[in-house]
C-alpha cells in the first residue's frame, strides 16, 4: 500500500517537536560538511539570520534549547561518537547515513547529559528518521539506540 509522497497530510510541527526538528537540520548541516564541525557556532548564527520567514519563530527558550544541545554536542563529540561506534554492529560511524548519525548524535547526547525521559528521547529521534531517512532507518536509530541504553545501565 504506497501512498503518494504529497497526499500524506503533515501536521503542523509545533512545542518541542519543532524544535526538535530544526535542531535536526542544523546538526545535519554541520555533519554535512567535515569542516564545518569546528564552525559550528557560524553555522547557528547564520541559521538564526537565513530566511527569517522560511525558519519558524521561535521563542527565545526554543532557541537556547537548541544552542544548549549544539554547545553540548560539540563539547561531547568524541565521547558521543565513541558511544556509538561501540553499539553498531558491522557498521562504523563513517558509513552510516547522514540522517541516521546526525539523529544519533543528538539522542545519544540527550540520552548522556539531559535530563529528559528515555521512550521521549527515542521516539523523536524515530518519528525524525521515518520523516527524513530512508525506509528503514528508523529501524537502525531504534536499534542502535536500544543497545546504547541497555550498555548504560
């Protein structure tokens, strides 16, 4: 049963899951381009100027939400990406698609430092996987994501 990709009806994002999802894209962007990783900073500020009425308003705690978990996951890099190397099997980090690592990275770094409920951390990155990913990558973030909690308790 195959729907037309432009007949399925989109909620409107809004709350957190906006949020969520323009987190999302601006770690998309920096792990997008290898060189980026150092600007990440850059690439937030330009995000906050760039097409102010393509990019949803957000209230100045959405935004320091985001700038919060950038921060964090520039700080965490290595040990994020440490985590997951460690919990994916006969995959490296390197060959993995962009939107399931930089989904990844994000519930991994909340998952480590946030203090926000598991099945919510999970969830969100699995609804953003099967919206931006291919068929099965929401199957892969779940996976993956599943042994890194099982690993941490």
């Amino acid at each position: 049963m195959s729907e037309n990709f432009d007949e399925v009806e989109r909620k409107p994002k809004s709350g957190r899951r906006l949020v969520r999802d323009e987190l999302f894209k601006i770690i998309f962007e920096v792990e997008a381009d290898e060189n980026s990783k150092e600007r990440i900073k850059v690439i937030y500020d330009q995000y906050i100027v760039r097409d102010e009425e393509l990019r949803p308003k957000l209230n100045g705690e959405e935004l320091a939400f985001i700038e919060k978990y950038i921060n964090g996951i520039q700080e965490k890099n290595e040990k994020i990406e440490k985590i997951i190397s460690e919990n994916m099997e006969n995959w490296s980090l390197d060959r993995i698609g962009l939107v399931e690592r930089t989904l990844l990275k994000i519930s991994v770094y909340e998952l480590l430092e946030e203090d926000v409920p598991t099945e919510i951390s999970v969830n969100e990155a699995v609804e953003l996987a099967k919206e931006y990913g291919d068929t099965k990558a929401y199957e892969f973030v779940n996976g993956v994501l599943a042994k890194v909690i099982k690993a941490e308790k």
